[in-house]
C-alpha cells in the first residue's frame, strides 16, 4: 500500500496498479471503516484505489494518513457482509446489439456467450461518480472484448455491457462505448429510495437469461 498527497484536502492510497479480487477486497474494507469517520469528508473508490478527502481546516494530512493505517487494521473492525442480488436480463436482439460481435470475437456462438456471461458470480468493484454505474469484476476471460471504436450517444438504461474483462450496467440512460450483450428490467437506480442505487460496492451479482416472453 502506498499514500500519497494528491491535493491540499486529499490523499490517495494505492493498493496496486491490477484489478483483482485480492485488490478490491483491501479497497472495499477501506471505503467500508472510513464511512463516518471524523474530519474525512468523502472517499472514492476505484479498482485499485482510493481517493480520501479531508478538511484541512479541522486536520492535517498526517493525522489521516495515521487513520487510514488504522483502519486498514486486521483487528480494527467487522466488515459487512456481502449481498448476492440476482439480475434479470433479456440477450442479443435490440436488447443486446452487440453481442454477435462478442461472439465473433471470442470464436464462439452467441449462445455460449450466454453462458458463460451467467455462469459465474460477479463483484461490485464500485459505483461510477456520477450515474451510479455499476462496475463489476469476475467476467469469464473467454468473453472479454474491446469497447466500441466510438461510443453511442444513447444506452438505454439496464443496459448490460462488457468492457475489455470488465462488465457493467447502466442504471440510467447514458452515453457509452461498452458492447451491450443485453438489458435488465430491473430498478437500478430510484432517486426516491434510500440508497438510490439497488447494488451497492462489495454486493455479489448473478446474471439470469430472461426469454422474450418473459419466462
């Protein structure tokens, strides 16, 4: 772990330059004891980091910098458990445009892609800033693919799309440039909630083919 200044009122703590469950383990119990502690203003999460903002004005960055060696403590505390959340999705057709092009590049039918997209259990690495994009890691390696060359001015929201070995969803409607394989029905994001978001950072998520009939 290493932390470094990145302002007058922030630090960030690297845990790596990878993305892997090992990684996002350490950055999820971080964000997780951080929550509520006194003079730490926010924290942001990424794959590999974190980035913790302070008031200046009640605290000096040594002083947080000690906290968040505190916390990172085996014995400094419980840490949630996880939830497992089953998604919904429709695949292929105007619900997943780009999953043919998933199944071209892996050498592989788009039924297999399927497949494999719901066959293991993934996890929420974190939540985009500003839409509550869900990023999630575990994708089966057989079906990473490139994002698009140029992104789409629109995704629908439930949007279920893969981005080199990562996968996400788009809880509302959006720009993006990920491969859409399919699309949820699924409340992703109800600003009327509490929390709006219905996935929040370390939950588990199983993707489960829905035909067009519903069934």
């Amino acid at each position: 772990m290493i932390i470094r200044p990145s302002s007058d009122s922030s630090l960030l703590v690297y845990f790596g330059d990878r993305i892997s469950p090992e990684v996002h383990r350490q950055v999820l119990r971080l964000v997780r004891r951080l929550e509520g502690a006194r003079a730490v203003r926010n924290v942001h999460p990424a794959f590999a980091s974190v980035l913790v903002e302070f008031d200046p004005r009640l605290t000096r960055a040594e002083e947080v910098e000690d906290l968040i060696r505190g916390k990172l403590d085996p014995d400094s505390g419980e840490d949630a458990s996880a939830r497992l959340v089953e998604i919904p999705v429709r695949y292929g057709g105007e619900f997943g445009p780009d999953l043919e092009d998933v199944a071209r590049h892996a050498g592989i039918t788009a039924g297999r892609v399927v497949e494999l997209h719901t066959s293991v259990e993934y996890e929420v690495y974190f939540l985009g800033f500003a839409t509550f994009f869900v990023y999630l890691g575990g994708l089966p390696a057989e079906i990473a693919t490139p994002r698009l060359s140029a992104p789409r001015r629109q995704v629908p929201a439930g949007s279920v799309g893969i981005a080199g070995n990562q996968a996400g969803i788009y809880p509302i409607a959006s720009p993006g440039g990920w491969r859409i394989v399919g699309r949820t029905d699924a409340r992703l994001f109800d600003s009327q909630a509490d929390p709006p978001p219905l996935l929040r950072m370390g939950d588990r998520v199983r993707f489960v083919p829905v035909a067009e009939d519903g069934a």
